[in-house]
C-alpha cells in the first residue's frame, strides 16, 4: 500500500472510543495520528422523555436517528426496559447514513429510509415524498442539535417529538497537554467530523491555554457542510472536504488534498 501521509502529523477531534477507524485509515497511508478527543458521549441528564416515548413507542409511525450513537442508546435504554424493536412491527425506520441504517439493522429490523445525502436537509426532502399529515415521529437525538429536522417535519403536518438519548460533553484535558500537543513536532492537519468537535476544540484551547488555537499553516478538514458552517464562524475556511460525509470519504478526500489529486 502507498504511503502518501507518510510523515504527516494528523489530529483526530473525535471522541476517544468513535476514533478508531479514522486512525486506522489515517495510519494506513502513512500518517502519524495524535488523537486530541474534544467531545464524550454520555447518556442524557434524564432518562424520563425517553422513556416516556419507550412506553408509548406503539403510537408513533416513524422513528428517526441520525447517528449510531442515538441507535446505540436508545437500544441500551429499551433493553432495559426489556424491549426489542422487534415488537413494533408498524413502526417504520428511518436512519441518515448507512452506518446509522446498519446499526439499527444489527438489531434485526429493516431500515425503511436512508436518504442520499447524510443531512437533515436530504431526510426532509425525501420524507416530504410521504404522507406525513398527522403522522407521529419520534426523533432520538443528541441533546444540542439542529431544530431543522423537527421544524421542517412539523410543517409538513407531523407530529414530532424529540428525545435527547445521549449528549456530547467536553472531557477533561489539562494545560500541559494542549500544549503538548501543539508547541511540539508540527501539526499538519487537523480533521472535524462534527460541529460538537468544533466547538469544543476551540472552546478546550481557550478556556485551557488563554489563547486561540495556532492554527496558521495547518490544513483542515471538515466532515460536510455543517461542521463547515461551524468552522467557518469561528472565520476557519476548511481546505478539505469530502462529497460524501462519511469517515472513508473523509480519509480519500485528505489523501487527495495531500497528493494534489481531484477528490471526485
């Protein structure tokens, strides 16, 4: 295998136990990973809307996650109320990207919709092709995330909550690493797979460090749009990202930063 990463210094922003794939992929080409975790998954402050909608799982026609994570939870959560999606086979799946669909699809049930691009914008588009007039939908998220899913389908005439199954806090990293971390061998590229890791890469660094991130002559990659839009307001154009937002997108896309090639 060609080694075209050979000798660069890559951060991952991801939380610890979602790096994995990213740093092996990264590692294959050649590169030297540094994992920084600026976000950690825990479950949600409260259990209680959640399970509110478990008991009531029967009444709602769609359910939609938009991560792994959310599939993860959830699925925690309804074992222990000892339940299996199983049960509810009027309950139809919705799931935005594949990783999510087959998350969901290990727990043996079918995905019913995944739309072509992995945003909220695409689910909405393809959902409108539904009849969603007084449908309920449950949507298992994250505890910050964007209001456009649920807004654009209550317009659409369904009826939608939202539980919060998991949320991303900012882990504890000390001074010393930080610093570490960026005063030592130069950083050649840092990669955002999300704006929570955005937002709380810059947010660690100042509250840690008292200063901004050095970020001049450092490459950086964003996921898709949205962690762009993130970036962007914290006025960092990213120079990488890929057409597809997924981790393998991400990898080629930077290899084909690295190597001047067109990322098709």
């Amino acid at each position: 295998m060609e080694k075209p990463l050979l000798g660069r210094r890559i951060v991952i922003t991801r939380a610890r136990e979602q790096a994995g794939e990213l740093s092996r992929l990264l590692k294959g080409y050649g590169a030297y990973v540094v994992e920084l975790p600026t976000i950690k998954i825990v479950p949600p402050e409260s259990w209680y809307p959640a399970d509110k909608a478990i008991g009531n799982l029967e009444a709602y026609h769609w359910i939609i996650f938009t991560s792994r994570n959310g599939v993860k939870f959830f699925l925690r959560r309804l074992k222990l109320k000892k339940r299996r999606l199983k049960e509810f086979r009027s309950l139809r799946f919705c799931a935005i990207g594949p990783r999510t669909a087959q998350e969901i699809e290990n727990a043996g049930v079918k995905v019913d919709l995944v739309p072509d691009q992995y945003c909220a914008e695409a689910l909405v588009q393809r959902l409108g092709i539904e009849e969603l007039e007084g449908r309920r939908i449950l949507l298992a998220r994250a505890k910050r995330a964007r209001d456009l899913l649920p807004r654009e389908l209550r317009k659409l005439g369904a009826v939608v909550d939202v539980i919060e199954v998991y949320q991303a806090i900012m882990p504890t990293i000390s001074k010393s690493e930080l610093e570490r971390i960026f005063k030592g061998d130069r950083i050649d590229l840092i990669t955002f797979t999300s704006s929570s890791t955005v937002n709380h890469f810059f947010q660690m660094y100042e509250e840690r460090v008292g200063l901004k991130p050095p970020l001049a002559g450092v490459a950086i990659a964003a996921i898709g749009p949205i962690t762009a839009d993130t970036l962007r307001g914290y006025g960092i154009t990213p120079d990488i990202m890929p057409q597809s937002f997924t981790i393998q997108a991400l990898t080629k896309a930077i290899v084909d930063y690295v190597t001047g090639t067109t990322s098709g």
